[in-house]
C-alpha cells in the first residue's frame, strides 16, 4: 500500500472518495501536470488502474524529489538518516539555510531532495513559500514529533514511479501527448475566493486569472480531441464561468492550509468533468 511521501497545500486526500465516484471507466495514459503530493496518483495506483502516467509540476524542486525518489532511492534514505533531521526549530532553520544555499541548482540532487522532504513534513502545514528571490520561507511547524517517511514507504513510492515520466513542465506542454481515451486530472492553484485566500502559488510568479482562462482553453481542446478531462478548482462564479458547458459538481471539502481549525471546514470546491 503506497502513500504519498509529501504533504502539499491543497492536497487531495480529503477528496479522493468524491474524485473516485467521477472517474471515468477506463483510460490510457493518465496525466497530472500539477502533480503536488500526488494523492490521486497513489490512489489509482494502489487501485490498479495505471499501467501508464505522465506526471509534471513547475516546481523545480518537487518535481527533482521525485526524480531521486525515482532514480536514487537508496542515496536518499542514507541522506535521511542523518541525525540533523531532528524536530526542532534550531535544526529547522540549519536545514532551511542549507537548502536556501543550493535550491534551484543543478547538483546537490539528493541533498536538496532531503531536505525538501524534511522541510515539508516539519513546516507550518506543508507549506511551499518562497520570496521574490526564490528562497524558501516557511516557518517551523512546531510539531509534536519527527515526521519522516519510512524506509519501506520510500521504497514503495520508487516502484510506483518506476514506470511514471516525470516532466518539469507547464501544464500545456505536459499534455501535449495526450491522445483519445487517455485522462487528465487536473488540479491548479486554486483561484481566491476572497483577497486574503491568496495561497495560488505555481512557482515563483504565481498563477493568475490569465493562467485560469490559458487552463480553460485547454479543457475545451482537449475535451474536443476525446481526452477524458477532470478539473478541481475553488467553487467562485468567475472560475464556473470557464466551464460553462461542462458536468460541474459541488463537493464540501476541509482546507488544512487555514490556521485557524474552525475555517478548515465548510469550503465548497468544483469537480468538472467533460464526460
């Protein structure tokens, strides 16, 4: 039984009974071009029903762990077991200076695929934030205890990805083989329903109502060409607007990026689908 190894903002566990009942019955390749921590993905594959997948994100560093997952499983459970990963702010703020030093780079594979996944599991709510420089700035978490995963549950996820591509691509250019009969899920930032839900981080530049439309645009194409297409997104007038035409569903979902418990309920979403 594989899990997803990162927990990322706007993760899809708490939906994946609601995304399961709208699948379709069968499919080709699958496709995730905003991959995050891949719920959806480990779900199919734990159900059997991915012979193929195309996976891509923009995030230059999430998407170089999943390449040493994939590549280097070994070189990063030996990484892991350095006695520096400890859950305290002290070590947070090593880890994070360290990582600041050698992010976006193109060696340190390992090490930066480590420290991001230590990063991850110990910061305010699996939180990807970086400044106008493209240096990660999230806070410590203040968790009760160390959270890695386990030796075992790493080496489950690389055989997972041993038949998955992995692309460092915008979403359009992710789908680009996309063929009749294969299936797209897609799950963008999610558009603000109010000034202050601003969490719509892609990279560094964010995405913008234009990359919503640029998205939209490409459902309907590709919906044209017979790809079975899935679509989540903030439940907001202007963002329905684009799917007009589309099955559209209303799903209750919890948000667990909110600091404040009492929000993380009560939020409704939209699952479209072409089909």
């Amino acid at each position: 039984m594989r899990v997803p190894l990162v927990k990322w903002a706007g993760g899809k566990r708490q939906l994946l009974e609601k995304l399961n009942e709208r699948l379709p019955k069968k499919w080709g390749t699958y496709f995730e071009p905003f991959v995050g921590g891949g719920a959806l993905l480990v779900y199919l594959h734990n159900q059997r029903r991915i012979n193929k997948a195309i996976i891509s994100d923009l995030n230059g560093e999430l998407i170089n762990f999943y390449r040493v997952v994939k590549n280097d499983p070994e070189k990063l459970i030996c990484e892991l077991h350095n006695p520096i990963f400890k859950n305290n702010s002290v070590s947070f703020n090593e880890i994070k200076a360290e990582f600041n030093e050698i992010i976006g780079t193109k060696g340190s594979k390992v090490k930066r695929a480590a420290c991001l996944l230590y990063l991850n599991k110990h910061g305010f709510n699996g939180l990807w934030r970086v400044n106008s420089k493209g240096k990660y700035n999230v806070p410590f978490g203040h968790h009760t205890r160390r959270s890695l995963p386990s030796d075992l549950a790493i080496m489950n996820f690389h055989k997972m990805l041993e038949t998955v591509t992995i692309f460092n691509y915008d979403f359009k250019k992710a789908v680009k083989t996309a063929r009749k009969g294969d299936f797209i899920y897609f799950d963008p930032p999610y558009h603000p329903i109010s000034k202050t839900a601003s969490f719509t981080d892609y990279n560094s530049n964010g995405f913008k109502f234009q990359d919503q439309e640029r998205l939209a645009n490409l459902f309907k194409s590709l919906s044209d060409k017979g790809v079975f297409v899935m679509l989540s997104n903030s439940r907001i007038q202007i963002i329905e607007d684009l799917y007009a035409g589309f099955n559209i569903k209303h799903v209750e979902a919890k948000r667990f990026i909110n600091c404040n418990g009492e929000r993380r309920s009560g939020i409704f979403e939209i699952i479209v689908t072409n089909y």
